[in-house]
C-alpha cells in the first residue's frame, strides 16, 4: 500500500519528520476549530487537509522563529 502524497516529499518540503509532524498537527487543529466556530461541516478530515497544504505549497514551516 503506498501512501500519497509519500512522507519524504513531505519532509523534504519541511525539512524534518518532526517540523512535518508539528506543521500538521497545528494546522489540522486550526482548521478543526475553524470549522467549528463557524458551523462549516468538514468535506475531509482536518489531518488530510492539512497534509494536502503541505504538499502544496499552501502552508510551510517558519524555520526562523526568532526563539532562543
């Protein structure tokens, strides 16, 4: 069974299997709670959006947060 889009595209968009993993979890949290607020049923999963974000383009990591 192969995954799409293939996590080391994913990754290599992002940079770490970690950076990828927190850049999704946020955003489908985000698109979760959005849709809440406003009523908006779902057409996909949160997760799977957000990964399709990723793959792209859409949403990337900010590598420089500015954060010691």
């Amino acid at each position: 069974m192969m995954l799409y889009p293939p996590v080391a595209d994913l990754v290599s968009k992002v940079g770490s299997r970690y950076a990828l993993i927190n850049l999704v979890a946020k955003r489908a949290r985000a698109i979760s709670a959005e849709a809440e607020n406003t009523g908006e049923p779902l057409t996909k999963k949160p997760v799977s959006a957000a990964i399709d974000e990723v793959y792209t383009g859409k949403l990337t990591a900010n590598t420089d947060s500015g954060e010691n």
